[in-house]
C-alpha cells in the first residue's frame, strides 16, 4: 500500500514537473520564432543604403532613415518630459508619503494610468494634444501623450530602486546632520542611480514600440522631423502601414527587424547596467 | 552645516532632523525649502491623478455626445454596430472582446503561471539566467511586431490547416497569449519567491513531493498574488489593439466560429477612425471611454481582492 | 553624480537641438507657397507620392507633404482647407457636389475581381459577384466551382476601391457584415494568394501571378478591354482643388499630367494614363 502511494506520488510528481518543462519550453519556443522568423527575413535588408536612405518611389522602396530619425525623436523627447516628473513622483511616494487618502489616490490613478489601452491614450492625445491645444500633428503632441503612459512605470521602477537603499545609509546621513533632501539628493538618488536608468531605458524601450498612441498624435507623413511641432512616421507606424498595404514586405521584414534590434538594444543595455551595478555593490 | 550659516536668528547647534515636525531645529531657510520641494515633489506625483482626471475628460468629452443621442443603455446593448447606417451598438464588440480575452487566458495563464513556477521552483540558476531574460525581451517586443508576426507567418499556417482565411479568434488567442505571458509569469514569479522558504522546506520534511509542495502548498499561498497577476493580464488582453486588428479579421458581427473574423472594442477605434467623422467619431470616442472605464474596473477589483485576500489573512 | 550630469548634457543638447529647429520651421502659407499637402485615397497615394518626390527634386525650395486617408477624408481636407489638393478614386457624393471643388482626373483604373488560382472557376457575372459579396452565395459550387466554402474578402470603409465597386457591383445592396475586411490592396492580395477558397477584389495593376482575376459579365479584366471601354469595372482617379489649381498647386498637377509621369509613374502603379481611356 505504502509503495503504490509512493509509486503515485512518483509518477504524478514526474508528469506534473514535465509539463512545467514544456510550459517554460513553450515560452521559449515563442521568443525564439518570433526573433529568428523576424532576423531572418529581415536581414537581407539591413543595408546601409535601407538604414539611411529614404523611402521613395510606389510602394515606398529604398530606405527607412526618416521613420527612425522619427522614432528616435519622439522616445527622447518623451523621457525627457517624463523622467524629472516620475522620479520627482517617485521620490515623494518612497521618503515623504504618509499613508492616507492621498496617497492610495496616487496610486490608484498610476496604476489606472498604467493599465490605459494605448489605443485609448492615443484618442486622449488626439483629443487633448493636437486639436485641443492645437499643436496639430506633432513630435510634441506624441511625446507628451506617451508621457502619460510611461510615467507609473518609472513611478514604480523608480520607487522600487528608492526603498532598496538600505535604511542604514539613510540614518547615517541624518546622524550627521543633513536635511531631508540633502540625503535623498545626495546619498539615496545617486545610490538608487543604475537602478532608476534601468527602469528609464526599459520604459524608453516600451516608448519606442508605442504605434497606437503614435499614429493619432504623430501622424503618418514621411518626414524626418526637426521641430517638435513636425509631423512624422515613427518605425512602429511604417511597420504596420507597410504590413496593412502589404506590397512591399521586403521593407516590412527591415523595419520589423530594425525595431526588435532597437528594442532588444534597449532591454541589453538596461541588463547590463544592472549587472554592472550588482556586481559594483558586491 | 551650512545652511545653518544662513540663519535669520542664532541658533543652537542643530541635531539633524528625519521630518517636518522638529521646526525648532533647523533655520527658516532650510524649512522653506524642504517644504518647498516637498510639496514640488507631492506635485509631481499628483500628475497621475491630474492625468486620469484629464483622459476622462477630454476622451469622455468628445464621446460625450453619443451617450446623449442614443442613450448609455441603447449603446451598450445595441446588438448592431452600423455607423454609415446610423447604427451605434456595441454589445458585439464587447461580446467580441470578452471572448478574445477569455480565450487568450486560458491559453496564456497556465503557460505563464507554469513558467512562473519553473523559474521560482524547478530551475536550477543557469537555467534561470537563461529563461528569465527570454520573458522580459517578450515583454519588450512591440503589439506591432506581434501583430506582423501573427499576420504573416500565423495567419497562412492556420489557413493552410483548418481552412478559411487564417483571420479569427483562434488566431488572435494565439496571439494575445504570447502577449500576455510575460505579464502574468512575472508577477507570479514575485508572488511565489514571496513565500517564505520556511514553508518549503516544511512541506518537504513531511515528505511531499516538488510538485505536491507546488501544487498543494505554493500555488495557494501565492493565490492573491497570482489573481493579481491574471487580472492584469486579463486588462492587457483586453486593451490591446495592434495585435489583434492584424490577425482578427475585422467583421463587426459576433463570429460564429473560432475561424471567422471579428471585431472589437479595442480594433474597431483603428479601423474606423481614419475615416470616421460626426456621429461616427464621437461613438468612437465613446467606445473610447468605455475602455477606460474597463481597465480602470480591472485596477479597482485587484485592490480589492487584494484587500480581501489581506483580511482572510 | 555622473551619471545625473551626462544625462543633464544630453537634455540641453536636445533642447538646443529642438529650439533651433524651431526658428527654422514654417507651417504652409497662401500667398508665396514653399510646400504644399495632398492627401487623400490610397489608391492615388503611390502615383501623388512619387510625382511629389520627383517635383521636389525639381523644384529645390518646394515641399509636397503626400498622405493616405482615404478618399472621403481627402476629400473632406480639401473642402475645409486642411489641404491643397484632395486625391480620391471615386468620383464625388451628390452632398459634396457643392463643395466647390474643381476635378482633374489624372489616371484611368480598373477593379478586379480575383480569386485563388488553384480556384477552377474562371468567370462570372456581374449578378453572382453581387450576390457572393452580399453573402447570399456562400458556396464556390453554386457558381460552377468546387464544394468549398467563400472566403468573403473586404476592403475598408475608407477605401475607395470599396467605393467604387459597393457602385459598381451591389448598387443599393450592402456587403456581408461577416466578410473580413482588410485595410490594404496587398493584404487583400496575399490573403486571396494563399486561401483556396477566398474572394476579393483588387485594382487591376496590382494583380499580379499569384492571384487570378475573373472575367466579369464574359469580359476579361485586361488594360485593352479597360481602354476600349467593354470591361464594367472601372473608373477614374481624380485631383480635387479647391477652385481652379493655381501656383505651386497647378505646377503639380501640370507635372502629374505630363507624359513623362503618365508614362512611367502611373503605369508602374498599375492604373492606366488618363489619355488612354479618352472617357
């Protein structure tokens, strides 16, 4: 009796932990389809000439380069609106915030922001941005749309990073004498540092691969903007307008592949400060 | 000590401060400041609120109009979604978006969940190194490529094996599973590493096996972790647009087979809104509102659950 | 903190970067016009787009901003200003007769019906593809083709190519609200190319060896049947202005008209020259 229990508990056990082989296999398997389907019909197209040269011709043949300059753009300009405002956010919410009504607000409203269908942001953009204010189509309306969006999730990273700093550093600071913000500006922030850029290169990641907020605050002229107040084609955009056409696939696979090597540019990056920082904190 | 040395009045020899509320030991200057930043700081956080409040009312604003015209009752239940003929029911939309996401999930979350607990359980930290990052970058991947990898390579695949045209639910569950797994892995890994290892080793001194001790002992007391993390993904599931408009085919009619195409709430703002214009915009925006108003449900019900599932301790 | 102030750098940079440019941006005018914005069908986009690139190259100094909308909401932007020249692939809606548009066609096109080519039926009439499009015909066998379930392929509702064939081919009639509906000729195209049972339509110069076009009515959907005029399904690509073209916007479309473009630009579209059709 006891041996078939333990002959059960054996084979369920076997079976059970297989399946969660296969579950982590299958997410694997998924990655690794997509990014080897997307690398090797793309490849071919990564030539200079497609990288900087410009679309031109019917079906939008030749380069690329303004739909990058666009992207490039628009994700600068959005974390350098929403970056000082999420880690200033994040600074309150970590080292000044008391628990009450206020602050369960913040957090209600970050984390309603951060579960917005984009889609849903890119009509508030259109709406608030470029008809209300009136910047028309504009790197600016896109970037303060997508700023809206990234903001809770650099709010959070951000957080996350502040409260990891030990408490001991912090009253260490204060035994000698400093003020609130001379500690956090001096000893938290630059402690927290790797941490928050990690957060803010992974939100600038997800900044770059935003289409539905883009398309109704940008636009989808070709243009290679200059102004802020320029209309353009981000990457994403062109990726879905040339997908939706459907008759230049060729350019498709390019701008498809050149997005994963930008996004995946940003996650390698953000790892790597990461580990670099672990590894500097021993 | 300097800003001491700023000091309008003579002042003892400070001992520092941790709060506000110790004013008689620090200069007027300093308090000024502090106060100031903090409130600069308070500011900054309330953008969140000031941005919810704003969506509400610009999106609701625009969309506003169609509630008047044809009654919140009427557009939500409205069984025909037909702008050109004057026609402003969304209940196949929803319809459409519910099974979309239901389907998703029940592809998705097991997967998720089961990778979850492979890299909190049963990896050994080579592995891990190697998984954990493979579900971040799915996490990284743009809806579009999604979309342009479902539309080009899943789409002729299904087509080929079960006839039609590729376009439907089946491919779009395929689809927003991917999507979603990494959402729902990642927090429920968080939520199992937050089971004390106390509680491990417990259930192995007693003799149960890996998966019983998983199964039997873990999963339930990660439980309102991991319905947070499915009711996150759910939201996902439900707001995405790029993916979906490029494998769902598009009909605004509720399919009457997992192959045949559909719309939703979410694909039926991209489709229409390059062409739409009067009573037709403003539903859109409407239906705008109705996705806030669906995600920001999704937020409230894990708090409280979340609240719940603290008291039930 | 370096770290802070690189990154402090790198803002000002962006900043100088972004005020200067700035100073250097003009939105369009009236009067002494440097740049000038069409938008409007799809369809038209590749002939509006490429004509636009060639004439900045030249006339250095000259901006043509080209997008696709779609016809109605090109039309819609030129009625209002919002841009110099409206491009749509239908002609105009009794409503926006009184829009004061003036219309120069600029291309001749025809629609055609395709299907898969492992599909065995070769023709139809103008009856059964109203009734396969309204969803009445649901079977490839009631047309004379094999036991295989219609696979119903739409255009958008901003296509013009929907337009013109809802005119066309259903007259009154609607389209089967259970067709998919796609948002591109190439989507369409490829969908068709690779599911056996499927039916779309397409403009005929973009048909190409892995779709078949139909005969419509026993006429063959080819540039000669469209010339003379026997082929039912065609129609012209129009260039709406508000008022008659003038400047910059004239120059353009004088440039889109001549032959060299016609020639070359419009034929590599797939449409044929408007002096072919001489309709």
């Amino acid at each position: 009796m006891q041996s078939r229990e333990r002959m059960d508990k054996r084979i369920t056990n076997g079976v059970a932990l297989g399946v969660i082989w296969l579950a982590a296999l299958a997410t694997v398997a998924a990655l690794g389809t997509i990014l080897v389907y997307v690398i090797v019909n793309g490849i071919g197209q990564l030539t200079p000439a497609f990288i900087f040269g410009w679309p031109h011709g019917v079906n939008m043949e030749g380069g690329i380069w303004p739909t990058i300059q666009a992207t490039l753009y628009v994700t600068a300009l959005a974390m350098l609106i929403t970056t000082p405002i999420a880690v200033l956010a994040a600074v309150y919410l970590a080292e000044y915030a008391v628990q009450g009504r206020l602050v369960s607000t913040i957090r209600f409203a970050a984390d309603s922001l951060a579960s917005v269908p984009s889609i849903v942001m890119g009509l508030f953009g259109l709406a608030l941005f470029v008809e209300g204010i009136g910047m028309g189509f504009s790197v600016i309306a896109a970037a303060l749309a997508l700023s809206f969006l990234l903001l809770p999730i650099i709010v959070r990273t951000t957080e996350e990073a502040i409260r990891a700093v030990p408490k001991y550093i912090r009253w260490g600071s204060y035994g000698l004498g400093a003020s609130k913000w001379q500690t956090v500006s001096r000893i938290v922030l630059p402690s927290a540092m790797p941490r928050i850029t990690t957060g803010v290169i992974l939100a600038a990641g997800r900044a770059a691969g935003e289409t539905a907020v883009v398309i109704y605050t940008m636009g989808t002229m070709i243009n290679a903007p200059v102004s802020p107040l320029d209309p353009g084609r981000t990457m994403p955009v062109h990726l879905m307008l040339m997908a939706q056409e459907g008759i230049n696939m060729p350019a498709a696979y390019g701008t498809a592949l050149l997005l994963v090597l930008m996004v995946l540019g940003f996650n390698l990056t953000a790892r790597y400060i990461g580990r670099r920082n672990r590894r500097m904190q021993g | 000590m300097a800003d001491n040395k700023q000091a309008q009045a003579p002042e003892p020899d400070v001992t520092p401060y941790a709060s506000d509320s110790s004013l008689s030991t620090i200069s007027k200057a300093t308090y000024f400041k502090e106060a100031a930043l903090r409130n600069l700081f308070l500011l900054c956080a309330c953008v969140a609120v000031a941005g919810v409040g704003l969506i509400f009312l610009f999106v609701g604003l625009k969309g506003w109009p169609i509630f008047e015209k044809v009654g919140v009752w009427q557009f939500l239940t409205g069984a025909t979604w037909y702008p050109t003929k004057g026609s402003f029911g969304i209940l196949p939309l929803i319809v459409n978006s519910l099974l979309a996401m239901a389907g998703a999930l029940v592809l998705g979350a097991p997967l998720a969940i089961g990778t979850a607990v492979f890299l909190s359980e049963v990896a050994s930290p080579r592995l891990r190194e190697l998984v954990r990052p493979a579900v971040e970058l799915l996490a990284g991947i743009p809806s579009v490529v999604y979309g342009f990898f479902g539309l080009v390579l899943l789409r002729p695949i299904i087509a080929r094996l079960f006839g039609g045209l590729g376009f439907g639910l089946f491919t779009v569950w395929l689809i927003l599973a991917v999507m979603i797994l990494p959402t729902i892995a990642a927090l429920t890994e968080d939520a199992l590493r937050s089971v004390p290892e106390g509680i491990r080793e417990a259930s192995y001194a007693m003799g149960a096996t890996k998966w019983q001790t998983i199964w039997r002992v873990l999963l339930p007391a990660a439980k309102i972790g991991i319905i947070d993390a499915i009711i996150l993904g759910m939201g996902r599931a439900i707001g995405e647009t790029m993916a979906v408009v490029m494998v769902a085919g598009n009909a605004r009619v509720i399919p009457d087979g997992i192959f045949k195409p559909f719309l939703t709430l979410t694909t039926v703002i991209v489709m229409d809104m390059p062409y739409a214009s009067g009573d037709h915009r403003t539903a859109l925006f409407g239906v705008a509102i109705i996705l806030f108003i669906i995600s920001m449900l999704f937020v409230a019900s894990i708090r409280v659950i979340s609240r719940f599932g603290k008291e039930m301790g | 903190m370096r770290i802070s102030r690189s990154a402090a750098c790198l803002a000002v940079a962006i900043a100088a970067v972004c005020l200067s440019g700035l100073s250097g941006c003009t939105k369009a005018d009236g009067a002494s016009q440097t740049s000038l914005t069409v938008t409007g069908s799809t369809t038209v986009l590749p002939i509006a787009e490429v004509a636009a690139e060639d004439f900045q190259t030249a006339n250095p100094g000259k901006r043509v901003l080209v997008a696709g909308v779609g016809s109605s909401a090109g039309i819609e932007s030129v009625a209002n200003g919002t841009s110099d020249i409206g491009t749509s692939s239908r002609d105009l809606k009794p409503e926006e007769l009184t829009l004061g548009l003036v219309d120069t066609k600029i291309a001749l096109d025809a629609i055609a019906v395709i299907v898969n080519p492992s599909n065995p039926v070769t023709g139809l009439t103008k009856a059964q593809v109203s009734d396969i499009f309204q969803g009445k015909i649901k079977n490839w066998k009631e047309v004379g083709g094999p036991d295989l379930e219609i696979g119903l392929v739409n255009r958008d509702e901003a296509s013009g190519t929907r337009e013109a064939f809802s005119k066309f081919v259903l007259g009154k009639a609607d389209f089967d609200p259970t067709a998919a509906v796609l948002p591109g000729t190439g989507q369409v195209r490829s969908v068709v190319a690779q599911a056996a049972g499927a039916v779309g339509y397409i403009s005929l110069g973009f048909v190409d060896s892995t779709v078949k076009a139909l005969d419509v009515d026993g006429i063959p959907a080819n540039e000669k049947t469209v010339a003379d005029g026997t082929y039912p399904l065609w129609r012209n690509l129009h260039f709406f202005t508000k008022g008659e073209p003038k400047g910059l916007v004239k120059a353009y479309i004088d440039y889109v008209l001549s032959d060299e473009i016609q020639n070359t630009i419009v034929r590599d579209a797939g449409f044929l020259p408007i002096t072919a059709g001489g309709k």
